[in-house]
C-alpha cells in the first residue's frame, strides 16, 4: 500500500461515517454507507493472503446485498410517500426492509454468518476498525426507524444476545470471540434503541473504547489463538494485569464500567415490562461471560511448559505504551462510581 493510500482511505472512512449520521435524505444517507463501505475494503486486501482475499469478498458481497436492500426499501418509500425524507417512517414494508438490511449489515442474528469468517481473515487493525467504526452509521439509521417495527428490533436484539454467547463457546480462535462478542454485544444494543437511545450510545462507546484496547493487546502480543495467550503473561506485566480487566467489562461483571450499561438497559426493560426479553439476554449474556472468563483463565492462569522462567520479559522496564495502556484500562473499566454522571452525559 502506498504511503499516500492510508490517509485517503481513512478520511473516506471518517467522511461516510458523518455523511450518513447528518444527512436527512434517503440518497445521502446511502452514499455515506456505500462511502464507508468501499474505504474499507482496500485496508481488508493489503495483506495479499488467499485467507484476507476471501474475507474482502465475502463482505464485499454481503454489504453490496445490504445496500441494494437499504436503497430499494428507499425507493418503496418515496414511491409511496412522494418523499425522500428519513422520517417520519410510516409505511410497515419499506421499514421492516430496512431494518432487516441494516441487520444484515451490522451482522445481527440471524443474518450474522459473515462475520466471524470475514474477522477471521483480517490483520487486528483492520478487525478492530470492523467491530467498532463500521457500527456507528448502521446504528444510526437503525435509531430512525426503530420505533415503528418494535418487536422486530427486539427479536433481532434478543436472538444476537443468545447467539453471540453461544457462537463463542466453542473458538479457539481470538478474532472469532471478538466477533462473536461483537454480536452479542451489538444485540444488547439494539434492544435498548427504541427505549433508550442514549442506553445506546452509552454502551456503544464503552464498548468502542474497550474493544480498542483489547485488539491493541491481541495485537501487541500476537495472541491470535488461545494457547498463544498462554505465553504471552511472560512479555508484559501491563498486559498481564489489564486483559482481565478488559474482558471482565467486556462481560459486565461489576465493578467493571461495562456492568452499567447493562445494568440501566435491564431497569429500561423491565420498566417497560419486557422481563421475558430483559431475562433472555441477561441470561445469554452468562454464555458470553463463559468465554470472557475462558479467555482470561488461559493469559492469567496457564503456564506453558517451555516458558523459560529464569528471565522472564516482564521484569524489563515498562514502555510509553504499556503505561499508557494501564492507565486507559483503569481509566474506562474501574469508574462504575462515576456512572451517574456519565449516564447524564450521554442523556444531555
């Protein structure tokens, strides 16, 4: 890739992304995604692998259907309506489409099975920015029509719940988990849209955030399976104390930042009176509490017979990079006290 590529590519990226969340007609909205979508793709095919080659084709398809999907349900609705304007939403086909593209394209259950085959095939930077940037537009459209097709929303949400925990049960692979994490945790989100958007927000940025610094660790230590992490508490104390951490908030356990959200969004729920919807995602969250904990056990509590013990890496001098590392895992995961506040931020 040529040094001049990089930053385009990422300018397309941030330039898609804000072109679908401000525009307020259907045509804008959907060049945004496809801007979005066409920016990624050269970063998914630098590593000239048959693996990175398959991965860039299979999203290049899916999210080309999801487009088509997303741009005919327009059209049904302007045909309908006379208007091209993203709300109001008042015709039943044209929304449930799109919801059912959107999911398609954010990788919801059912219509997930793209996703850990394509985070399979990709390097962690490029993973990382698929878990994380390319939620935030989708997202947004789904918070327009939301509303109007609740108990469809809520099966998608519910179904992802359930599906991601079980999904990851059985991987070995680290980018499979975090793909599999990413649909549970997408479903949480998607549950709390039409009550409580700024639920919402809220978890999706924790999750942004800390999703960030677990690839940026997977990354530093090269802990694309899980017998890898088995050695890798030997190359950086930063690592050793704050993986844990990272994947406990990634569970919501308290007293972990990522319980809060979880939290508020079961109380939203149940203030509705959705407990048999707020009861099956509190329980499938518990299956993706299994392999956070699975994840966690192999890195803190495994050690691997040809680890030579007698020089030990993380006896060197802490880097720029495992300090600031530390101190953003503390910063984002151990401030469930300044969860009010936060709360309130999201909500202003």
């Amino acid at each position: 890739m040529t040094p001049f590529l990089l930053p385009v590519m990422a300018f397309s990226l941030l330039m898609g992304t804000l072109i679908t969340i401000t525009s307020s007609n259907w045509m804008l909205a959907w060049m945004g995604i496809e801007i979005n979508t066409l920016a990624i793709i050269p970063l998914m095919i630098q590593n000239h692998h048959p693996r990175a080659a398959e991965a860039t084709t299979k999203y290049f398809i899916v999210q080309a259907a999801a487009a088509a999907m997303i741009l005919f349900s327009a059209v049904v609705k302007a045909w309908l309506t006379g208007e091209w304007i993203i709300n109001p939403f008042s015709e039943p086909f044209s929304t449930s489409l799109l919801i059912l593209a959107l999911a398609l394209k954010l990788g919801l259950a059912p219509l997930h099975s793209w996703l850990p085959d394509v985070l399979q095939g990709l390097d962690f930077t490029t993973g990382m920015i698929l878990s994380t940037w390319q939620k935030i537009a989708p997202l947004t459209l789904m918070l327009q029509a939301s509303k109007f097709e609740l108990p469809l929303v809520l099966t998608l949400g519910a179904v992802s719940v359930v599906v991601g925990g079980l999904g990851g049960l059985n991987q070995v692979q680290t980018r499979k988990i975090m793909a599999y994490s990413s649909i549970a945790h997408l479903g949480w989100m998607a549950v709390a849209l039409p009550f409580a958007p700024h639920l919402t927000l809220m978890a999706l940025t924790l999750y942004i955030i800390t999703t960030y610094c677990l690839f940026s660790i997977l990354l530093l230590t090269g802990g694309k399976t899980i017998n890898t992490l088995a050695i890798s508490w030997t190359k950086s104390n930063a690592i050793l104390i704050s993986t844990p951490i990272l994947l406990f908030s990634l569970g919501g356990l308290p007293p972990t930042m990522g319980f809060v959200p979880k939290w508020f969004i079961l109380s939203e729920l149940t203030a509705h009176h959705m407990s048999t919807v707020a009861l099956v995602i509190a329980m499938g969250s518990l299956l993706s509490l299994y392999f956070y904990i699975r994840l966690t056990y192999a890195l803190t509590l495994t050690k691997a017979p040809n680890t030579i013990t007698c020089l030990p890496t993380w006896r060197l001098q802490l880097s720029s990079w495992d300090t600031l590392l530390m101190t953003s895992v503390l910063l984002i995961t151990l401030l469930m006290p300044a969860s009010p506040a936060a709360l309130a931020l999201f909500m202003t």
